[in-house]
RNA sequence: GGCGCUAUCGUCUAGGGGUUAGGACGUGAGAUUCUCAAUCUUAAAACCCGGGUUCGAUUCCCGGUAGCGCUACCA
C-alpha cells in the first residue's frame, strides 16, 4: 500500500502573510485533509538578511487564526525534522558534497563579472541566458584541489541532455527543453546553498508526494526536477496556483492596501469568511453555483484537479459579502467579543464593564452589528448612540431633502411637545406619540419618520426605533467614558439649536 | 531579448463541438419594513483577435495580441 500523500507549506519569515501565501497555504491544507495526509510546515529562512524570528510566531499565528493546522512544523516537531532551513545548513553542504563526488555537479569558479558578460552576450543575440558551462569543462580533481587551496567556487549542477518534463496537477503535462535550463548554482561561494536547491532537499528529505505553490515557480521546476534526478530521488506531483492580483491586474501587493492576513483579523474580518472567500479565489466547486462553505465542506468538495491556472483579481466587496453573511450566522456571544476590543480602541466603553453596561453593550452590537461589512466600522456606526451634536444634524447635507419638506416643521414640532418631558421614553410610548404626530400633522411614512430619526440621531436613516430608544434611554443613565445623551436631552439640544 | 503560464459578464467562476452560455459579488429596477441596511423578485452585463479542423466552433489545433511570471552566487 502506498504512503500517506504529504504537502506541505514552506513560507518566508520575512513580514506578514499576505492572502496570495495564504491561499497557497489553504489549498495545501485542503488538499492534505481531504486525502487524509500529511501537512507539513517548513520554514525558510534561509535569507538571513530579511528573515527574523517574530516573523515566525506571527505566521504561526496567523495560520492558525485563518483555521489552518498541520502535522509537523517548527513548533511541534516530527519525523523529518528539524523544520526550519537554518538547522538543517548539514544536510545542504554534504549533500552538495555529494553531488559533486558524483560528478553530478561541479565548482565554478566564474567571476561575477563574466557572469555578467555572458549575460549581456546572450541578450544581445537572442539567445537564451544561460550558463556557459565553462567550469563543467574542468577536471574534477584540478578543481578540487583549487577550493582545497582556499579559492572561491560556487557548486552548480549539471543540468542533463534531455529535455526536462514533469506534470502539474493545475496545468497538465509541462515540458521544457534542457537548452534553456542553465547549469544552476546550487551553493554559493559564500558556501550558503540557495532557494532552489534547499527546497528539493528538504521537499525530498520530508518525503513530500504533493508540491503545492504559487506558479511563480513553475519556471524553476525543471531546475529542481533535475535536482531530484541528481539525487535519484523520486519526483513529485506539482501543482502551481495562479497569481493574486489587485484591480487594476498588478499582481497583489502591500500598494492595494489592506493585504496581509492580519490585516484582515484587524479590520474584522471573521476567519471563516476569509478562508471561504480565499477558497473561491481560483477554485469552484463542480457545479459552480455554491458560494458558501464550512472548512469542513470545503474538505469535502476540494480537489486540485478543480483549481483554476487563470490569475484572479482579489474582490473586496465579495468578501465583504461573505463576512456579512458569516456575522449574521455567528453565535452572538461571539461577536459581541470580537466586537468589544474595537470599542475600547476609540475610548467608549469602561476599562471595569458591570452586568449592567454589560447587558446594555451586547444589545448595542446586536442592533448595528447587521450593519457593517467588518467590526472596525462598528464605532462609526455607533456614532448615533455615542456621538450625537443637534447642530451637525440640521446642518448636515444628507438632511437637507429632510428641512425642505414643508412637513417637516410640524412633525418635529409635534414630536417636541410630545415627547420632550417624557423620562425615559418607552418603545411603547413612543408608538403612542408617533400615533398623535400622525394624526395632528397627517404625515406618514418617511414625511414621519424621516424628522423624527434626524432629531434623535441625526440621520433620517437607520434602526429601528423600538430597539433605539430603550438602548438611548438606558445608555443615558450609565457610567460610561462618553455620555450617552437621552432622548430628552437630544430633543431639548435639537429644539434650542432650531431656534 | 529568451523561455514559460494565462485568456467566459466590471470581478470571482460553471460549462463545453449544436446551450435561451449557468451561478455569485457588484450595479439598476421593483416588493417589503417607519427609514436605511438586510431579505425577496427582477433587469442589464461575457466566450480577446485571426486562421485551421468540422456539417457546425466560445469549446479542439496553430498563430497573433495582451497580461503575468521566470530568466540571480533572491526567496
């Protein structure tokens, strides 16, 4: 019986995960879980320059933020380990050492500046920019007795006379002719090995069957095909995923703003709708009519063969939908917690909350939470709660159409009389004053309601009064950073700013 | 320059030799609610271009174009 299929995700701890890696680190995941495998995490940190260890942690975190878990990795350990690039430099170097033994790879001794001049030869005919192969030419031993005597040499593998070909489980069979593969530098003279070396190393000392990445790297694969050839390890399947792109077709980037895993946790981004919405990007299920998916239907419906090679723009607004749609099914314990923290950011609740404030704050959430796309837009909108200025309201242009009804004036009026002494005002009693106005002016509808909205909360828009006015009312008498003014106190500011 | 990948509504996509080319986001309209949002209904909206293969191509093949990637002693 065959081995477990194994994937894995090596990513750089080089800054925050951004939703392209992440994607890749999804599908993997997916991939692994629904064949029942094994999920591999690799760190690469092989860029010591740019690589730092609290880069690390924050990827770890933000995995497992997303719903993301795995089976070995830095953090728990496993059969092939270790698991991070740094602490396996052994296995690169004997490796390498191995390789040229073998006279399956050879030092170089090229300067940099012939390098370059090759380079410039090649644009200048057209030709393909590859390695001369000069040093392949030297004797093995000559050359070993050179890096022995203290000179510098990179080691390069010797890519074969064949063409190279492998399959990709994204875009079928690829083939590539060895002419354009050059002889790669495996390690540098510096005697640090370089990325694509390190990866086959590792992906083939991990015993990894499925390589799942970003198709920025389909160009590399006949070089690590080779590597695997060189070897003589088996290769594996690939499959490359499509590139991430912002709206105007430029691959995503930091420039479109909000693109980093915890940049999306920080807005208010609910995990579920980001990896469903993730999901969807550059793969369907069959079928193609369903939107919405737990991971674990996600699991069930995944497979690479469905994975679209097309690159895909990321779409905010989709997104949004689906972190509305996920907020309207959450517990509501839930959101009144991811909700909290976005509160006390802007200073309007109590570093102490008592039951009271408590109670009061979870309704709050409930009335404007089906208002937002994310929980960062939540104190905005609670603006008509905490925020509440008589003068802002006449003047605001949005409440123009609403002064220049004729209506207007009576209703407020009549609401005024009505309801300015009343302390607090009940929803029922509320339905009582608004019954008069009707009658007394005859409007009705929006010529009604429109005037009343704007005096308690200076939009003729938003919820309905009957959850407002307690939530008003009852926000008045707490303890709170902010004064929650009543509806009293806004009738009577809005009455003398009328004037 | 060389090589590679990609190409269905504005966007994500389904589909596939003969279809009214399906769904979703967004947009417009209508219904509903005291308003807005939500919800429901509905409308507009797409097969990159040119050749071939074929009775018939959006679908298969080739070419072009465009976008993206790789072409490092970066990852």
């Amino acid at each position: 019986m065959a081995g477990k299929i194994r994937a894995r995700f090596a990513p750089s701890p080089t800054g925050q995960i951004h939703v392209g890696n992440a994607r890749t680190a999804l599908f993997n995941w997916l991939f692994v879980r629904r064949q029942k495998g094994i999920f591999v995490l690799r760190i690469e940190d092989t860029d010591l320059e740019r690589s730092e260890a609290r880069y690390e942690t924050q990827l770890l975190n933000d995995l497992k933020w997303l719903g993301l878990d795995w089976d070995e990795g830095p953090d728990i350990d496993g059969p092939y380990r270790p698991y991070r690039q740094t602490d396996r430099m052994d296995v690169y170097r004997t490796t390498a050492l191995r390789l040229v033994e073998e006279q399956k790879a050879y030092y170089c001794f090229c300067t940099a500046e012939e390098l370059e001049r090759e380079r410039k030869r090649a644009v200048a005919e057209h030709t393909p920019q590859i390695y001369s192969g000069k040093c392949r030419k030297l004797d093995p031993d000559d050359a070993k007795h050179r890096v022995a005597a203290g000179e510098a040499a990179a080691i390069r593998l010797k890519i074969p006379e064949h063409p190279i070909k492998f399959h990709d489980l994204v875009h079928g069979p690829v083939e590539f002719a060895n002419e354009v593969v050059s002889d790669l530098i495996i390690v540098r003279s510096s005697g640090v090995p370089v990325y694509n070396y390190v990866v086959v190393v590792d992906d083939a000392a991990m015993k990894i069957t499925h390589v799942i990445r970003g198709d920025d790297h389909l160009s590399n694969t006949p070089k690590q095909v080779a590597l695997y050839e060189a070897l003589g390890l088996p290769v594996p399947e690939f499959a490359h995923l499509s590139t991430i792109l912002g709206p105007d077709r430029e691959r995503l980037s930091k420039r479109h703003g909000a693109t980093s895993i915890a940049n999306f946790r920080d807005m208010g981004v609910l995990p579920e709708a980001l990896m469903n919405y993730l999901a969807l990007l550059g793969w369907a299920p069959s079928g193609g009519t369903r939107e919405t998916f737990t991971p674990q239907e996600l699991i069930k419906e995944f497979s690479l063969e469905r994975v679209t090679p097309s690159p895909a723009v990321f779409d905010m607004e989709k997104l949004y939908w689906l972190n509305r749609h996920y907020i309207k099914q959450s517990q509501p314990s839930r959101i009144h917690n991811l909700a909290r923290p976005f509160f006390e950011a802007k200073g309007l609740l109590p570093a102490n909350m008592d039951s009271r404030v408590e109670n009061w704050f979870t309704r709050v959430v409930d009335l404007l939470a089906p208002y937002v796309d994310q929980f960062d837009q939540l104190p905005d909108r609670a603006g008509i709660i905490f925020d509440y200025s008589a003068g802002t309201a006449i003047s605001h242009r949005d409440n123009a159409e609403v002064f220049a009804s004729e209506k207007t004036r009576p209703v407020i009026q009549a609401f005024a009389n009505l309801a300015a002494n009343e302390s607090p005002l009940t929803a029922e009693k509320f339905k009582t004053i608004m019954d008069e106005v009707k009658a007394e002016t005859g409007a009705k509808g929006k010529d009604l309601f429109h005037p009343v909205r704007v005096v308690l909360i200076g939009s003729h828009s938003g919820p309905a009064f009957e959850k407002l006015i307690p939530l008003l009312e009852e926000g008045s008498t707490l303890d709170l950073p902010v004064h929650v003014k009543s509806v009293r106190e806004r009738i009577a500011e809005f009455m003398t700013a009328l004037e």
